[in-house]
C-alpha cells in the first residue's frame, strides 16, 4: 500500500503532532472571553495601574548576558551524546571533545574579558 515500508507509525505521529496545536488554537477561540473593554488593552502589572510607557530602551548589557547564557547553554547541550557514548568513541572522540571544551574555554575568557558578564 506504502511506497516506504515503515514509515506508516511517522506518518500516523505526523498527522496526530499536527492536529494537536490546531485543536488547541481552536479550542482557545471558541472557550476565550469576548468581551472588548477599555480594560483589556491596558498593560497588566500585578494589578496595579502602569505609570509611563511601555516601550522603554533596555541597557544592551542584558541581552548580551542573555545571550552568552543561551550560547553556553546550547553548546554544553552536545556534550552529553558524547558522555552517553563515550566508552564506544575511543581517543579521537575525547580529543576532540577537549578541543571543543578548550573552544568554549576560550570564547568565556573572551568574554569576561570584554565585561559581557559584568551585570553593573
């Protein structure tokens, strides 16, 4: 019936992965409140009324921290295929693994030094 045997359980994990967010998306439209007061286009903060305006400039410092955080944080995240393989790999394996640890090594002193990590 299937030109590629096999792939019948993708196809069926497809389908339902693909259903699942329309029904959410649908479900929200029909079960979400319809009313359209002044209040609902007011900024929420803690149920206090906001002072000022909501677009403020933020210091860059914080999105360079947040992103040397997700950097780090993202590189880290392939070394542990590594370490659940690691009595397979053998030596070319873990050398290169402290290469790419001597990498990040780097690019953290990199950064240190430049302050991207000093949050005053």
């Amino acid at each position: 019936m299937f030109v590629l045997s096999g792939y019948e359980y993708f196809l069926g994990f497809l389908l339902i992965s693909s259903l699942v967010p329309l029904l959410a998306l649908t479900a929200s439209a029909l079960l979400r409140p319809k009313g359209l007061g002044p209040e609902r286009r007011t900024t929420y903060e803690s149920g206090m009324e906001p002072i000022g305006g909501a677009w403020i400039q933020f210091n860059i410092r914080y999105y360079m921290f947040a992103l040397v955080f997700v950097i780090f944080d993202v590189e880290t995240v392939f070394l542990y295929p590594w370490a659940v393989a690691f009595h397979r790999l053998g030596l070319l394996a873990f050398i290169e693994a402290l290469i790419f640890i001597a990498i990040l090594v780097i690019a953290l002193v990199y950064a240190w030094r430049k302050g991207a990590l000093e949050w005053s």
